[in-house]
C-alpha cells in the first residue's frame, strides 16, 4: 500500500500544471473514455439498462486515474499511481466494516444490485447549516427512529454571534460542539453507541483534528474527507485522514463529481465517481464512500441525470468491494410534497442498485428544514427496494419523478424544523405526518408496498 510519505514525495515531484489545463485534461480524457468504452446517457433514463455497463464503466474509471492522476491543490502538481498500487489496494478493502458499540453494533456491507441484504441508514441534515439551539433536538428526531443506523447530522456556522472561520479556533468549538451534542441526542434516545459521521462543522483538518486529540471522536467513528472537484485533493485532507487511520476512526470519502462541470454530463460524471473511489480507497484508506453527484443546475441528487449516475456506480459497485452510500440530497424542504417525493425516488433507485442510504439533507443541503420523519420514509423505501430489479425500480421511480421535477428548478425551502415536528412531543406534526402518510398511499397505488 502506498504510504502517505510517499504520496507527499510525489506531491513535490510531480508534473506542475496549472488547475485550468489539469481540468481540460480531464474533460478531454473523459470525453475519449466515453467514446471507447461506448459508455452513454439517454435523455430522460433514471437506471442504466446496459448488461455490459458495470464492468465497462469500472474500467473506464480505473484508466482514468491512470491517465490523469489526483491534482494536489497546493503545490499545483499531479501525482500519479500504477495499476499495480490500485489494485493492491483493492485487494485490501474491506466488504464488510463493524460500527457502534454494544446494542447499537450494526456492521455496514457492500451490497449488490437486487440484493435482498437490507441497507445501511445513515440519518441527519448531512452538513445542512443548523442554528445551535436547533441542534440537538434535530439530531434527537433521527436517533428516534428504529431503522435509522448511524447518525449524519448538520454543521455549525455561527457561536455566540461570531461566524465560524476556516482555521481557527471557531472551527474547533464549532466542531467540538456539534459531537457533543451529538452525543447528548444518543443519550438522550437511549442509543448511545451508535455510529457517528461527524465533523460537518469543520471546513480544514483543524476541527477533525481537534476532534480527535480530545476524544470527541472515537475509535470506530468516521469523519467526512471529500475529494475535490474532480480528482483533486490536498495536504489538508491527506493529513487528517492519515491522523484518523492512527486514532481508528474511519474515513468516510465523499466523491460528488459535477454533473454538467468538468466532468460533463451523466456518463462521463459515472466515470469520474468510479476514479475518485479508486483515489480515496488508495490515498485516504477510506472505509467507505459517499456517492453524491451534484447537478451543476439543479443542485439535487433527485435530478434523473444524477440518479442515473448513483444506479450506474451502485451496479459498478461489485468491482469496487467497498461499502457505497447514496446520498439522498432532495431541492424541496421539509413540509413538502415534492421533498417527500424527492427522497422516495432517491431511495428506491439507490437501495435498488446495491448502495445504502444517507439523509435527507433537506432543500440542497441549504436550510436545516427537516427531521426524522423523512429518514424513516428514507429507510422504508429502501428497506421495501431490497430484492427489486433495478429495471422494475426504475419504472416506479420514472413515474415518482414526474410528481417532483418541475419544482427541481425552483424548489420550495419549506419550513423550519419546529414547525414540521414537535421536540417536547417528540413527534412529527399531524399535518407533515399526513402527507407522510399520503406518499405511502401514492406509492401502493403505483405497486410499491411499504410493510407496515
């Protein structure tokens, strides 16, 4: 396995170039993978209906980042890998990792396309800015519920009127902050050994390192490390996943590639998620991947280019080995319809096709309009998916889609936390509890039952 003194050697080393020409590169190289790995995106599809496509897309993936190799930010320059440490590196992968502790110990898999191994539920705002007296009674209605496994929840941007700052001693209270409340709502929930994905509120290492050297996140926790748009990455993300891998706590990679930016469209943005895997498997060690593509117009993940992308990584997934998360990333708010619609197409096409689950980040990860209720329909949704062919998820997602898509380019944010759901109750609103109940009936009617 490539170690990280060897990563920042070649880091030095390697070929300079400035961020626009390494960006054509890539553009120019996906454009060509495209071409001759005949991977293509029909206007309008939602999965991939392509036999040969896994296999294809995979290899197309792995030729890329032999191509064009991670572009390291600060020093403008690339570093390349071989096929030899690729594959070394996914020979070393681990199907299967153990989470929480005690009755909260859940193990999250890799899973298959039609499999009928439930997913894996990560629930919370996913990085959402959340006011600090939202926080905890937030991350609370997540913890609630009983199919979700492990907790995402929001970041902190502001304390005691100061705005939180890149760097500095902000961001470590901010981020110190968030899991202790974080770990207050397990208590408090009677989970206290659930997993937890955190750091959300910190922009460099500073937060996650802090996080780490005070104990706040534990051995068999994880922490978010993105990989920049597209095959980029940094001393600073290097460094706190290699502080991570000393400490045992799980790097949590993040691939959103830009569908419509460098990457170019659904096909080609395919390609890029299969190279950055392969990065964060080689660069990060990473445990596992979050897999969010991110419409450079409409934002949600719930735009058919981008569940297209999520269905094509999940069936590519097998080659890959390593446990992939769909993230669930609807344009529409809490208190919505068409947020609700968001998340039940989300689910199906991911849960489907072999990812697990993570979300719903309500109104594109804007506006901390949400709680728990939309991860329990998350959770049945993807838990009722387990056993679909991903071609019969696709003719019910098609049909769930038409409910949301015209509000894709101009969502509705929806509304605050307090008015979907009420802490002191610790339940939902009758109302926002309804229009649950309305989607659930929707969906029956177009054949997809949801168990009681």
């Amino acid at each position: 396995m490539i170690n990280p003194l060897e990563l920042e050697k070649r880091a030095r080393e390697g070929s300079y170039v400035d961020s626009r020409s390494f960006d054509l590169g890539l553009s120019k190289a996906v454009a060509r993978l495209e071409r001759d790995y005949d991977i293509r995106y029909e206007a309008g599809s939602i999965i991939p209906c392509d036999p040969t496509l896994a296999k294809d897309l995979f290899n197309a993936g792995l030729e890329l980042l032999l191509e064009v190799g991670a572009y390291v930010v600060d020093v403008n320059r690339v570093v390349k890998l071989n096929e030899d440490e690729i594959r070394e590196a996914l020979s070393s992968v681990t199907t299967e990792v153990h989470v929480g502790e005690g009755s909260e110990s859940k193990d999250l898999r890799a899973r298959k396309p039609a499999t009928t191994e439930k997913p894996f539920v990560f629930g919370g705002y996913a990085g959402t800015p959340t006011p600090l007296e939202d926080f905890k009674e937030s991350a609370l209605t997540y913890a609630l519920e009983p199919l979700v496994c492990a907790l995402d929840h929001g970041s902190i941007t502001c304390i005691e009127g100061l705005n939180v700052s890149r760097g500095a001693p902000s961001e470590v209270e901010a981020t110190l902050i968030e899991i202790d409340l974080l770990r207050a709502a397990l208590r408090e929930a009677g989970r206290d050994g659930m997993h937890i994905l955190a750091c959300e509120s910190s922009s460099s290492s500073a937060g996650n390192l802090a996080a780490m050297a005070t104990g706040r996140l534990r051995k068999g926790d994880a922490q978010l490390v993105p990989v920049l748009n597209e095959l980029k990455i940094s001393n600073d993300l290097l460094l706190k996943a290699h502080v991570a891998l000393q400490c045992g706590v799980h790097n949590a990679a993040l691939v959103d590639p830009i569908v419509g930016g460098f990457a170019r469209g659904a096909a080609g943005s395919a390609i890029c998620s299969v190279a950055e895997a392969l990065l964060t498997i080689c660069m990060y060690k990473a445990s596992y991947v979050l897999i969010h593509p991110y419409h450079i117009h409409l934002k949600a993940t719930s735009a058919r280019e981008c569940l297209w992308v999520e269905a094509a990584i999940g069936l590519a997934g097998e080659n890959l080995r390593i446990p992939l998360v769909g993230d669930v990333w609807p344009a529409n708010g809490g208190g919505t319809l068409e947020m609700l619609y968001e998340v039940a197409a989300n689910a199906m096409v991911a849960s489907s096709c072999g990812l697990n689950l993570l979300g719903p980040a309500p109104a594109n990860g804007e506006k901390p309009h949400g709680s728990g209720l939309e991860a329990r329909l998350m959770a049945e949704i993807g838990i009722a998916a387990t056993g679909m062919k991903p071609e019969e998820a696709s003719e019910v997602a098609a049909e769930i889609v038409k409910l949301y898509e015209a509000s894709l380019r101009d969502p509705n944010p929806g509304l605050p936390f307090r008015e979907l759901y009420d802490p002191n109750r610790r339940s939902p609103s009758q109302w926002w509890q309804e229009m649950y109940e309305k989607v659930k009936r929707v969906l029956n009617d177009y054949g997809f039952r949801i168990p009681a």
